[in-house]
C-alpha cells in the first residue's frame, strides 16, 4: 500500500451512498468533500 502525505491527492475510491448509488471519490474532483466514517462497538464484538 501506498504511504499517504499530508497536502497530497487521496486515493480514488468507491463507495455506496446512503441511497445505494455508487459514487467515486473522483467523480466529485473540484468539490468540497466531507468523509464521516464510524463504527458501531455492539453486539460483543
């Protein structure tokens, strides 16, 4: 895997929405763009 530097473009990648799109990182090149991720620690896992 490649090392990520501070200043430097993400890596593309693609994920589904919320609405079950596929959607690209970069297919939003020249937006603004805010990642949220989570994890939930339920269930005794």
């Amino acid at each position: 895997m490649a090392q990520l530097v501070t200043g430097s473009p993400a890596p593309d990648f693609t994920l589904k929405d919320c609405y079950d799109n596929t959607v690209s990182l970069g297919d939003l090149r020249g937006k603004k763009v805010v990642l949220y991720f989570y994890t939930s620690s339920g269930g005794g896992n």
